[in-house]
C-alpha cells in the first residue's frame, strides 16, 4: 500500500483528516507494518511536537489497517498516552520511522514506533503509543455538546501566543496559552472543535525552552503525556509547570494542562539535556 492508497482508502473514514494529517508520500505498509523515510527533519525545541505528530499519524494509519473495517463509517482514534525515549545523540541526514500496531481489545490498541538513522540502521528514538478506538456513533455522543454545524473554511498555521508568569516559587511558573481557534485545528475531528494535544505541546515547548535559553543547546531526552480530557477551543489555558535540575545538564519539567477554572486537560513531563 502506497501514499495515494492511503490517502484514498483510510484517510477517508479517519476523524482526523488534512490539513491537521500529513502523510509523507515515500511511505510503505508491510503487513501490520508502517514504514517512511524522511531527509530534512528538524524536531529541535517547540518543533519536537511535529515529531509527535507524525507517530500519532503513523500509528492512526497502522491501526486502522489492522482494524480491516469495511463499514466505511469513520473511526477515531482518541490517544491516552505516548511515551517517547532518545537513545542515540548521533545527529543522522536521514531518518527512517517504522510504526508497528496491535489490538489489545476492540476498543484499545498500541502502536510501537521505532525512528532510526537510515544509513548506519542505529536506534535513535523508541516509542509507544496507547490509544482508545472510538466509532462513530460513540464519538459524536461523547462530543455532542461541542457539535459545530459551522464549518472551518481556512485553516490557520499560526498557533496561539503563550507567556510565562512567574510564582514566588523558584522551581515552579505557570504557562498561559491563549485560546486556540477552530481554523487553528482544521482537520482534528471536523464538525468537534478539539485542540490536538500536539499543539499545546508545541506552545508549551516554547516557553520552556524560552526559560531555559542562556547561551546554551537544549534536547529532550525524554518525552511523556498523558490526555485526561478534550481540549477545548476558545478557552485560556494555564499550564502548571514544575521543575526540577537533577543533574548538572539534565533538567525535569513536568507540565499540568489546566483552563482558568482549575479544570485539568492531561500531564506531559519532559526531561531535558543540556547539549554544552
């Protein structure tokens, strides 16, 4: 199955649709296997999130091929949880990202992702991916109080300003997003204006390296989030960060998404090295 299957026999009957997925067109499925190679990447600081993106977008794809759905109605795949590990500092040219999907009930499934350098075959990243199946139906009934028959007409590449607001605690500040718009998300869940996770992640990324930022480079050396509630679009956000130096260059921020009432969206926690 090739780029242009894909695009015409899944991504139809996906929740999450163009432009928000971007499929790469050298991309293969072998079996349950999905595989894509990719030559100018950058996923350094805030554009980390784009490499989050992707292996959700691999994993939609491997799922639903497993799922061998003829209804043709469209399934949702809703993530629980994603957890992504660095495990070689070699900054390759080329990168290859095979993605690997199993069903552990009609309702969850995992997606395993491996990204390694194409040339010398060396791991570079690990992750796993948890997932909840949600049909049709399910889905427009647990989302039906954010039902839009407005639709998006354009879509929005800028995502919304964030700042930091310093406490009186030295190991903790609060990040206020401003609200995200629908055009913003065209493309997640059309009709159910919902904020993908990787967004706020990216504008939460932001500001964190904008605080660490002294002369110094940064990578996340590891990644994990956890989604406890859709978020919504037109709502401030203030996200709790706490933080934490272990090591002389390895620093732990752990991120609690929240709106202005104190209701709580998810938890990321990054660590993060120092590249002196």
């Amino acid at each position: 199955m090739t780029a242009t299957d894909i695009k015409e026999n899944i991504i139809p009957y996906l929740g999450e649709t163009p432009p928000y997925m971007s499929i790469p067109e050298n991309i293969l499925f072998r079996d349950h296997t999905i595989e894509t190679e990719i030559r100018d990447w950058n996923f350094e600081n805030e554009n980390f999130s784009d490499l989050v993106k992707l292996i959700f977008s691999l994993g939609s794809l491997s799922l639903y091929k497993i799922l061998n759905d003829e209804t043709r109605e469209k399934i949702y795949f809703l993530g629980e949880k994603i957890r992504i590990r660095k495990v070689s500092y070699r900054e390759p040219t080329s990168i290859t990202i095979t993605s690997k999907s199993i069903l552990e009930s009609n309702r969850k499934g995992k997606t395993h992702t491996h990204i390694k350098d194409s040339y010398s075959g060396e791991l570079l990243y690990s992750a796993e991916l948890d997932y909840y199946i949600i049909t049709r139906a399910a889905f427009e009934l647990f989302y039906k109080d954010i039902y839009s028959t407005v639709p998006v007409e354009y879509h929005d590449k800028n995502l919304p300003q964030s700042e930091i607001i310093y406490t009186e605690n030295s190991q903790h500040f609060i990040i206020s997003t401003e609200p995200f718009t629908p055009n913003q998300c065209k493309g997640h869940f059309e009709n159910y204006p919902i904020v993908p996770f990787v967004y706020i992640t990216n504008c939460i990324l932001k500001e964190i390296f904008n605080f660490l930022t002294t002369g110094s480079r940064y990578e996340i050396e590891s990644f994990e989030a956890y989604a406890s509630n859709a978020l919504p679009t037109g709502i401030t956000f203030r996200t709790e960060v706490f933080h934490q130096q272990y090591l002389k260059n390895l620093f732990y921020f752990k991120c609690e998404i929240k709106d202005t009432s104190g209701n709580p969206y998810g938890v990321i926690i990054f660590n993060i090295k120092s590249k002196k």
